[in-house]
C-alpha cells in the first residue's frame, strides 16, 4: 500500500500533509473499503470470505458515504482523546470535502475482526459498509 495523506487543519496549527495510516497522526480512513459490505450488517461473524477488498465504484449514494476525516481536528488538546461536538473536514466518495460533527454521522455496528475501541465507531465502521450512510442526504 502506499502512502496516502489528508490536508490536516487540525485547531490552532497550520494546514499541513497529516499520514492517513491508522497512527492518529492525523486522517483516518473508513475501513469499508477491506471487507464486504455484509461485514457491517450488524450480525455477522469474522469469516474469511468477507475479508475482500471494495472499490469505490461500490459506494451506494457516494455523496453520503465518508472516505476520509481529520481525525487530528478532533483530539482532545487536555486528553489526546478524540471527541465528537466540532464540524471536522470530510472527504465524501464523489470527491467533495465537507465539514460535519461526527457525533451526527449514522450509529456504527460491530465489525467482528477488530477488537480494539475502533470497533464501534462512527464512520470507522458504517452499517453496510460501502452500502451504507454516514450522513443523510
């Protein structure tokens, strides 16, 4: 995989190129794009077959689906842990950039293969997958 970067203009600092890799140094990504969409239908179990790779050419209703955020926009400047209440900036799958609360994204379901906090979290793991809706039209 290679590298991949989000423009990061996380409070009080400059915009700069934040590594979008998963290290919460700034862009997440969605992870609908590494399973099939049944993976998040919210009763599934860690099969393997389910383990295949999305295009985004699958998203459903692409000017819903989120694909990237600046996770670094939501730390907590006391804690390092993120929190919801801040329009953060939102790259959607046509292509558009919008800034919403994620505390008003659509309620996440369980993806059987992560266990750690990520788990359950709003747009990291969207009902449907690349099926789905983060945020109503």
């Amino acid at each position: 995989m290679g590298s991949h970067f989000l423009v990061c203009c996380a409070k009080n600092k400059s915009p700069a190129l934040c590594p979008v890799d998963g290290s919460g140094g700034g862009g997440k990504e969605s992870t609908a794009d590494v399973g099939h969409p049944r993976l998040w239908s919210g009763s599934a179990s860690a099969l393997e077959k389910y383990k295949t790779a999305q295009r985004v050419s699958a998203v459903m209703m692409p000017s819903s689906k989120v694909l990237l955020w600046d996770e670094g926009y939501l730390q907590n400047e006391f804690d390092d842990k993120p929190y919801f209440g801040i329009r953060t900036p939102m790259l959607f799958a046509d292509q558009s950039v919008r800034s919403y609360d994620p505390a008003d994204a659509s309620e996440p379901v369980v993806n059987p293969f992560e266990t750690s906090a990520v788990r359950n979290e709003k747009l990291h793991n969207t009902r449907d997958g690349v099926q789905g809706v983060d945020f109503q039209p």
